[in-house]
C-alpha cells in the first residue's frame, strides 16, 4: 500500500472531514453562531465607530507626546473599523460563492476533497480568507478568534453548506 503524500487527502481524512462537518452543520448553536456573526461584527464596528466620534479634536501639536498618543489611537480605531469591513467582505463573499458560485464540477470536487478542481477552489477560499488569517484583523476582530476557540472551524461558514470545507476544519 502506498503511502500518501504530504498534502494528500486521504479516504480516512475525507470521511473524518465531511463527518465533522456534517455534526456541525446540524449544531443548532453552531447555526445561531454562523447566522449572528455578521451582526456581531457591525456592532463592534458601530461601537468603534462611536468611539472614535467620541475621541474629541487632537491636543496641541506643542504636547508632542500627547499629540502622537491621539494620532496613534485615532488611526487604532480606523484600523479596526477596516478590520471589521474586511471581515464582513469575506464572509459575504465566501458565503455567496459556496452557496451560488461554484460549478457543478467543483462542487463534485468539494465533496470528494480531490483533484484539480479541488485544489483551484482550495486556492480560491485561501486567497479570499488570507485577510482575515492575519494578526492584525484577528487582533481587531477578536469575535473571529473566538468563533475559532468555540467550533474549531476556521472562519464561520453558513451550514447550508452541505459538503465539508477541508482548508477551514
């Protein structure tokens, strides 16, 4: 019997996969979850938001410490605020595309987690997650971490979804 490469999905993989995510997808608090993430993720907008309109006009520019300290704290809240957007983007996009985008052959490939018509979808949802896997977004968005910690999914995926998304379990 040969042995898989490094990368490769093997039947045992597939099956241990597509049975996680069947069990989640079922969760009815992990479908409260995935449906109250995006607003989640306004509020903490909204709630920056407000905090930076709150901020009040800079110090004087004579304080210098004081006038940095405000600076960095008002670029702190756009930061976060972008933070949020970028989030949000991805998830409507990924939702989107997996419910409505994709072909029949890559939904084939989904569910059979192989081939090329795998890979190019795996490639797909990493470039459309990569934002979101970075530290900076994590740091700012800390409901995405936390939805990690709690489903030990990735990114919150709609479990309409039927079949299992191996890049993000």
């Amino acid at each position: 019997m040969a042995t898989p490469s490094k990368g490769q999905i093997t039947e045992e993989i597939r099956t241990q996969s597509w049975v996680r995510w069947q069990v989640l997808r079922r969760t009815l608090e992990y479908q409260v979850a995935v449906r109250t993430f995006p607003d989640a993720v306004r509020a903490l907008h909204a709630q920056v938001e407000q905090q930076r309109a709150e901020f009040g006009p800079p110090p004087s520019v004579a304080d210098k410490a004081a006038f940095t300290a405000h600076i960095e704290q008002w670029m702190e809240y756009g930061n976060s605020m972008n933070a949020c957007q970028t989030v949000l983007a991805a998830y409507e996009q990924l939702s989107q595309w997996l419910l409505t985008g994709l072909t029949a052959a890559e939904r084939m490939a989904l569910e059979a987690m192989k081939g090329r018509a795998y890979a190019a979808v795996s490639t797909k949802i990493g470039r459309i997650l990569a934002p979101c896997r970075r530290s900076n977004i994590r740091k700012a968005v800390p409901i995405l971490a936390e939805f990690q910690r709690q489903w030990g999914i990735q990114f919150p995926l709609e479990p309409d979804i039927p079949y299992a998304i191996r890049p993000l379990l």
